[in-house]
C-alpha cells in the first residue's frame, strides 16, 4: 500500500478510533525501511511517483514473533486482572 491508503485503512479497520496521520506515518515507515523490515517500490500514477510498502521477508517474521508477545502479554494481564471467585 501506499501512505495515503496506509492511513485510510488503518482508519476504516479501527472503526476511526485510530487516525494516524501522515506526519507520525512516514518517519515509521523510513525506519522499517532502514531496519529492512519493508521494502519499496515506486510506481508512476497519473504523472505522479508513488511509493508503495510491503513487509518483506525479515519483517514478516518479525511480525509474527511480535504478535506472539502481544498474545502472550495480553493473556498474563487477563489472568492478572480476572477477579478470582473463591
């Protein structure tokens, strides 16, 4: 996707509790892209460069190892904050 599309999506998936903006999205996206976790591609529409994003290979594994934690994380705080019924 796209910046702008990045955004939109986010937006529309998080029912617009979510509404990122350009200016907190492409400084993350710069250090993804440095630390190899997205890759680029540039694509001319309508007279116009865009620049597209995807995860690549490295950024896929990490995606995964960091959903992980979040399940992990979010299953000690739900035990944690279950009442205990005695």
């Amino acid at each position: 996707m796209y910046g702008y599309e990045i955004t939109r999506v986010v937006k529309e998936n998080s029912g617009g509790m979510i509404n990122l903006t350009e200016g907190a999205l492409y400084p993350a996206l710069h250090k993804l892209e440095a630390d190899g976790l997205v890759e680029t591609t540039i694509e001319q529409i309508d007279n116009r460069s865009r620049k597209y994003y995807r995860l690549s290979k490295k950024g896929k594994k990490e995606t995964v190892l960091r959903l992980t934690e979040l399940a992990d994380y979010l299953k000690s705080m739900h035990l944690l904050l279950q009442p205990v019924i005695k």
